[in-house]
C-alpha cells in the first residue's frame, strides 16, 4: 500500500488566527508539523495543502509537495480530499496542521488496522482516548465516540455518550482524536457528498460517513498529541518543547 499524509493548513482559524505561522522553537507551527511527520517514516510521502500564500511560502523552506487548494473549504477532509484526488494513494493520513507534536506509535497503530483488513470492509480509521473527569466528559469541545463490540463507530456527539441512566455501572467514556486514515475511495465519497442532517445539527465531519454507511474502525490509544487551539496552548506547547 501506498500511504501518504495530507496536512490542510488553513491560514484563518476562528479561534486563533495565524496560529500555523506562529513560532515555536525556532520554526512556525506549521513547519514543525511536517517535520514531525515525515520524521516518523511512516508515510510515502508528506503533503501540506492550504489556502494561504504565506503558509505556502513558509513550506516551501522545507519541500516542495505543497498543494494550494483551488476551492473554499468548510473542512479539512475536502481539502485534503481536493488535492489527492489525482495523487496515487491507497491510504492518505489526515494530519492536523496544529499538531506539531506527532505521536508516532498512535499513527502506527492506527495504520496497522489496514493491514489487517483483508477484506477490505474498513474505510477509515480514527483514535479515541479515554476521558477521566467529569469536566472533559461534559466539555462539548470533546467530541465523544462510542463503538460496538468490534470497536466500530457507532455515533459521535458533542453530548456525553452514553448517558447513564444507572449510576451504578462504571461507564467508559471515549474523546475522539482527530486524526483520520481513509482508503483513498473513502474519502473521495466524502468530497463528492453534501452534508448530512446528524453532521450539521452536531458540527462533527466523521458523523457524514455514518449517515452514508462507511465503516470506521477506532483505536484505542493513551497518548495524545497536543493540539494548539488557544494563545494559551501554543504557550503551553512551547514550555514542552523547551523541556
């Protein structure tokens, strides 16, 4: 199989703009996130895709598989999905451009998933983390998934799933991490498909391919790489690189 990563990096984010050029030990954002996934030799090869001359001038210091997308975007898979439409790929990884800090066992297990799919019957793959608090559980930021007994997608929500309704059962609660591996096909339905109903009442893409009966496969992982979101993020991200 040939695998590749796709990182949508979109200049204006909502809730911190720029924040893909802001620095963080030397280098921007944005640039550390390449770097850190082409380090993890995981992948064929390792493309940036976005909206912004900056960003790709900024990327083109370090290679020259940057893609500028040709169309307004609502979300990250059909810009990736734009780009690798004409690339050969068999498995294209979704990597966050605000991730810099690339958990490399994470992804190998996740990608591990399509090697073990004989048949071919799993069109993506995704992570999921247990949450502890009460407070994550609640959060609406955390995106929540729950599986079936072959840990299979079932619904996610921005509501704590499942509700439970008998406080004496200890219940597992799941944040979903955003990182996706499709089949290339998978994801080329997703580009050429509208938006569902579910998809738009909760804001969350991966919902659209449970409406149109995709198969996604999530993997249990501890770590979690740190996303940057806030000014208070990229803040704490540079105390970790520093440390």
């Amino acid at each position: 199989m040939k695998i590749i990563a796709m990182i949508p990096a979109r200049l204006e984010a909502s809730r911190f703009p720029k924040k893909l050029l802001k620095d963080l030990g030397g280098k921007s954002v944005i640039a550390r996130t390449f770097l850190a996934a082409q380090s993890t030799g995981l992948f064929d090869e390792v493309y940036v895709v976005t909206d912004a001359v900056e960003i790709h001038d900024e990327i083109k210091k370090y290679t020259d598989n940057i893609i500028m997308s040709k169309k307004v975007h609502q979300c990250g898979s059909d810009r990736i999905a734009e780009a690798v439409e004409f690339l050969q790929a068999d498995i294209v990884v979704n990597v966050q451009g605000d991730e810099p800090f690339i958990n490399k066992a994470a992804l190998a297990k996740l990608l591990a998933v399509f090697d073990d799919d004989i048949n071919q019957s799993i069109d993506l793959a995704s992570l999921k983390t247990p949450l502890k608090t009460l407070a994550d559980i609640e959060n609406p930021n955390n995106v929540k998934v729950v599986t079936d007994a072959q840990n299979r997608a079932l619904y996610f929500s921005r509501s704590a799933i499942p509700f439970r309704r008998n406080s004496d059962v200890n219940t597992l609660y799941f944040k979903h991490v955003g990182i996706y591996a499709f089949r290339k096909q998978a994801l080329l339905d997703f580009y050429h498909s509208k938006m569902t109903p579910l998809e738009t009442a909760e804001k969350i893409e991966c919902i659209r391919h449970l409406e149109h009966g995709k198969t996604i496969k999530m993997v249990e992982t501890a770590e979690v790489s740190i996303g940057i979101d806030t000014p208070e993020d990229l803040e704490k991200a540079r105390q970790l690189f520093t440390s």
